[in-house]
C-alpha cells in the first residue's frame, strides 16, 4: 500500500532513473500503473507513463509489453492531453528500448505530434506547439 501511496503521489521524473533500477521491488507498480494513466490527473498520468517505460528497461516480460501497449494507445486516443509533455519523448523511446517491436507503433505516434513552431516573446525565444 505504500509504494501505491508513494506512486501516485508521484516525485520528480529525474528519480525514475535511480530509484527503478535500485529498487526491486517497484516491480508491484505494474499491478496499477493502468490504473494512473487512466484515472489519474495529468501529472499522475505522464509520470505512470515514465515508470511503466523504466519498468519495462529492467524487466522487459510480456506483461510490461501488454502495459506499453495500452500506454500508448492511451496516448494515441488522448494525444491532445500529452501535447505540452516534455518527457514524452523520451518516454516513448524507453519502450522502444525496452521492446524494439514498438518501434514502428512508436514511429507512427510521434508523426501525429503537433508541429513546433518559433515565438519571440519579450527577450526570449519560446517553442510552441
């Protein structure tokens, strides 16, 4: 109850990094991960989305895959929501590592991402999406 506790409070991405591979236990996150993408708000969401894609880096089972898969249907279905994330990226490209088969899946995705365009805004430069 207490990882389910800490998880879906979430903490800073940047952690994702140390604390999946150092901790075995977050394995059990699997068991609700859907569960955040899903019902979650939309920090709760890309922060599940980030540790299913580091989840899946260390334990790369048919499980996770089966995980992935819904993740990135959610984000297909819900693309509008995940426009602003800035780990999107990067979290796509974990699943691709973690199962090289999403390659094309993942490819397919970030071609119906919202192009970046320029905005001068006072005296710095800004991306807009």
């Amino acid at each position: 109850m207490l990882i389910k506790l800490v998880h879906t409070q979430g903490y800073p991405e940047k952690l994702l990094r140390i604390t999946v591979p150092k901790i075995p236990s977050l394995i059990c996150t699997w068991d609700f991960i859907m569960d955040l993408v899903q019902n979650g708000s939309a920090k709760q969401k890309s922060f599940a989305l980030q540790l299913a894609g580091h989840l899946s880096c260390k334990y790369p089972t048919q499980r996770l895959l089966e995980i992935l898969r819904s993740c990135i249907q959610f984000i297909e279905d819900n693309l509008i929501l995940f426009s602003e994330d800035p780990f999107l990226n990067e979290t796509l490209d974990l699943y691709v590592k973690a199962f090289p088969i999403l390659n094309g899946r993942v490819k397919k995705l970030k071609r119906k991402f919202p192009k970046t365009y320029f905005s001068i805004n006072q005296s710095s430069l800004h991306f807009i999406r």
